[in-house]
C-alpha cells in the first residue's frame, strides 16, 4: 500500500476543487436556484431565493448601510467569495466590506469580509445553520450573522478560535425578530421583518 504525501494530496485535493468550480460555473446559467463548494462537495440550493427572502436581505442591507460609515458597503449579490487552497466557494446573501475591497476582478477575498449575513432559505436551512457555520470561521470571517425568517429568530457569531477541529466561532448570540441586533460594531432593529408563511 502507498500512502501519497501531504503535497499529493493537496494537488489533488485542488484539481477536484478546480473540477467542481468549472462545473459549477457552467451550470450556473443553465440550472435554477445557486451553487456552492465546500470540503464536502458541491451545495446546490435547487430553489431560486423567493422574494421574501430577497426583501429581508434588501432590508438587512439598508439598515446598516443607515449606520455604517460611507466607505463600508452592506453589499447583495454576486459574485462570490472564495478561498482556493481551503477549496471553499460560498455566495454570501450580504457580506460587510469596504468599498476599496470591491475593486479588482473575481471573487472576493474573504478575508476582507468585515461580516457576512445569511437569510436562511426554505429549501436548504442546514447549510446556513450547519455549513456555512463551518465554513465561515475557516475562512476568516470575524462575524457571522443568520437570520431566519421559518422561525423569526437569528443569531450572531463571533469571536474566532481554534478547536482541534479547525477554527469555530467561540461567541453565539441569538435574538429574536423585533430585538435591536449587533452585527460587527452596529445595531440595527429586527422589527418589521418579513416571515414565511
């Protein structure tokens, strides 16, 4: 039996990795719904975001662009952010940045996120709740915010450390729809937020 070195293995770790981003950007336009990679393989969130979920991140985005200052961005959509040699691409609902950071090609850096938010979909809750809790540490994402509107509740994360399985957010505060919430350093209200039904 042959054991491949360290070096194989990320080589071929990263032409997997590489396999599933070409695959992923060629489906992108033909298939519904978003696409996403993780050490566990491809994520395919089959429905289109509804427009309850898109009015919850529209809102999110303008309460804290009201308290955030100008040369910081509570920016929507595309495209994604994406660390190669962790073989992780993920599409934020909103992500925290500086607009100096939006400059250039490709995806972001996500180590230039100051937060990102997630609404949680209908279709796929575990991978807000459970992936992307995973991930995002990984990444280094200082904060992670969830808001779910199944439930209307959510709750912030924080405060990364290392676990002997990889780094996790130390620092999880929930709240409820209606609650003053704290992402990074600015509070916006919960209240009014839309729900599914």
């Amino acid at each position: 039996m042959t054991i491949a070195s360290g070096d194989a293995r990320r080589a071929a770790s990263h032409h997997v990795y590489r396999a599933m981003r070409d695959f992923v950007q060629s489906m992108d336009d033909t298939l519904p719904g978003k696409f996403e990679i993780t050490k566990q393989g491809i994520v395919h969130d089959m429905m289109a975001p509804n427009r309850l979920h898109e009015f919850t991140s529209a809102q999110i985005s303008r309460r804290l662009e009201r308290v955030m200052p100008d040369e910081l961005l509570a920016h929507t959509g595309a495209p994604d952010v994406e660390d190669e040699p962790e073989n992780i691409m993920r599409l934020p609902d909103i992500i925290v940045i500086a607009q100096v950071d939006m400059e250039g090609q490709g995806s972001f850096n996500p180590r230039t996120l100051i937060a990102a938010i997630e609404i949680v979909s209908r279709s796929n809750p575990d991978n807000d709740w459970v992936g992307k809790t995973r991930d995002y540490p990984l990444l280094g994402i200082p904060v992670y915010a969830i808001f779910d509107p199944r439930t209307g509740s959510g709750a912030v994360l924080s405060d990364i450390h290392s676990t002997p399985d990889g780094p996790r957010y130390a620092t999880r505060k929930d709240f409820l729809y209606g609650e003053d919430v704290t992402i990074a350093e600015w509070t916006i209200s919960t209240e009014g937020l839309p729900r599914y039904e």
